[in-house]
C-alpha cells in the first residue's frame, strides 16, 4: 500500500481508458488549460419615473417625492457587458487515468521521452497525472513505478490517493477478453525475431485485478477515511455494462474466458464488499467496458467511463439524483430522471500497440 498526498489541489478529474494515446490525452488537457472561462455581466439601465396621477378635479399631478425605477429599453447594452476572467477550473488538479493507459508495447525510452515534454505542462499549471493500471498494460510499470517524474507517475494496487475533500483507493487489472487474438497476434510478430529482448509483448498473464487481503488491512490500519473506490474492471456484476455480443465472440473461441471471467468478479465483489463494509463510499468509478454510464443507488454513485472520457468528479458530485435506481438497464433506463448516459466524441480504437 503507497499513499499519495495531493490535498494541495483544488479539483481532480477521472479520464477513461487512452489506450496509448498519450499525444491525444496531453493535447486534451492542454486546450483544456487553455481554456478562458469568462463570465458575461450586462449593465442594465434604469431612469428614474416620477409618480404621476389624476387628482378629484382631473388634473395630472406630478409627485416627486416618489420615484420608480424603469428599465431603459431603448438604449442598446451590447456595449456595456462586462467580461470577467474566471479561474480555470483545470488548473492546480490532478488527473487519474483508470487503467488501459497503453504501457509496454513501446520501448521505455519513448515513454521517457513523451512525458519529458508533456510533464514541463503540467508543472506550469501546478497539475498532476497519475496512472493505475488496467488489462491492457504491463504490470511492472505500476509495481515497480517506472514512470516517475515530478508531475506525471505510476501507481501500483492498493495505492490511496488522499485529496482535498475526499480519498480513494485505486485497485487496477482486468481480464482481457480478446487474450487469444492477442497471443496469436504476438507469437506472429515475434517469429523471426531472435533476441528475448526485443521480443513484442501484446499480453501479460499477470493482467488480473486480485483481491489482496494483506494489502487492505494495510489500508484499514492506516486510518484513512476512504470514501472513493477507483477500478479499471467494474466493481460490480452487471452483463447490461459491456456488450454482450462482443463477448459471446470471445467466449467462442476461449474455452477458458467464462470461468476467468466468473474469478475475477468473485475477486471484485470481495473488494466491493470489504469497501462497503469499512467505509461509506460515495463514488465508485472505472472504465474498461468502453461505454459510459452513470446512476447511483444507496447513496453510491456508480460511474463508468468510456475511451478517453474525462469526469469532473466536483461536478458529478453536484449533480441531482433522485429516488435510488434498483435496476440498471443500459440504454433503457428503469428512472430516467437519475440515468444520465454520457456521450463521447471518442471512438473504439483498435491500433491500441
């Protein structure tokens, strides 16, 4: 267990799985601190109306002693908006990619030199990008922490991540269900290339998420009230979050995938459980599915993050649910007024090495 102290900035934000797009998240982040966000203030006009009435004998009486003040229609107010320059939200915040960040297809000299560039960014605007992984990375980044730069890093399982208001609890890996095309695929690429070395990884083994009971009575005795569960795999058993037919074509040719499938959700409701059980959770966040959805029941929001989706957690907080949800039905939602289905300009992305 690592805990990392970052109470020091004001707002945090989630960002669904970049699948190795590490170009397109900076690029994201940075028109996003470039962002004015002005506040538009018009300077209303007023005359001011004497009071005037018809006396007994029918004569028009002015009275000064009583004014009304009457909006001036008729003079234009386009000139006379104020613009006031707010904060930008995004600055001084810290940034956690839920997993499938996109780490060990490439050479680690090209990661280095990456977020060389992009970490100068993120220390002009006081900004943090942290990284837990998901089915579709090498583990050894996370445990071993590889990337390490005084802005940007990798965090291993069980890491808690203390913030202004709230702290969460990051516990990465998943099964990928396209394991068999990714074997074939790497023993393929790999078949003439003689040195281990340089050999083309396209799937870790160790890629599951693994409920460690060591790792959370490290977590119980630290005393840190945790009150968010981050995950790459949701925490939850719920077949309505993925696509179902895009599973069925695996299950055909993985004779192994269901019963992967079935420990790693036993794994997770061992988590979820343990959480529910220690703490008062408030938000439950992952992404994997690569579809977005958002609910909350029992005081819990659930919210899941599609391909590079970005999450303002303040906001997501702020919003308004109403009776709690029973029953999700993707697409469909049972109460409408508290299912919000995200949309996403991203689209699946299958050149992820």
């Amino acid at each position: 267990m690592k805990i990392y102290d970052f109470t020091f900035c004001n707002n945090f934000f989630l960002i669904g799985d970049i699948h190795g797009d590490f170009e397109y998240l900076m690029n994201n982040i940075r028109m996003k601190l470039n962002m004015v966000n002005i506040l538009k203030k018009k300077t209303i006009h007023t005359i001011k109306m004497p009071m005037m009435f018809l006396n007994e004998n029918g004569e028009v009486v002015v009275d000064h002693s009583q004014e009304l003040d009457i909006s001036d229609k008729t003079e234009e107010t386009g000139n006379d908006e104020k613009i006031i320059e707010q904060e930008n939200k995004y600055k001084n915040s810290l940034f956690i990619v839920l997993g499938d960040v996109g780490f060990g297809f490439a050479k680690d000299e090209y990661y280095n030199e990456i977020f060389t560039k992009f970490n100068k960014m993120l220390a002009e605007s006081n900004c943090y990008l942290l990284m837990f992984r998901g089915n579709h990375d090498d583990p050894t980044y996370f445990s071993e922490e590889k990337i390490k730069f005084s802005n940007i890093s990798t965090i291993p399982d069980y890491s808690i991540i203390k913030m202004k208001e709230h702290n969460a609890l990051c516990v990465g890996g998943g099964i990928s269900i396209d394991r068999t095309w990714r074997l074939s695929k790497e023993s393929t690429v790999n078949k003439y290339i003689q040195d281990e070395k340089d050999f083309k990884k396209l799937y870790w083994e160790n890629e599951s998420v693994v409920f460690d009971e060591n790792e959370m009575k490290q977590v119980l005795e630290s005393g840190i009230k945790i009150d968010m569960l981050f995950t790459h795999t949701p925490p939850i058993n719920d077949e309505s979050l993925g696509n179902k037919d895009i599973l069925e074509s695996w299950l055909e040719c993985d004779e192994k995938l269901q019963d992967d499938l079935n420990k790693e959700k036993e794994q997770m409701n061992l988590l979820f459980s343990f959480m529910k059980e220690h703490y008062k959770l408030i938000l439950c966040a992952w992404a994997h599915m690569h579809k977005s959805a958002l609910w909350k029941k029992d005081d819990i929001v659930y919210s899941q993050l599609t391909i590079s989706e970005f999450c303002d957690v303040k906001e997501l907080l702020e919003q308004q649910f109403d009776e709690p949800q029973t029953e999700l039905i993707y697409g469909k939602p049972k109460f409408k007024t508290i299912y919000k289905k995200r949309r996403s300009n991203t689209t699946y992305r299958n050149d992820i090495f």
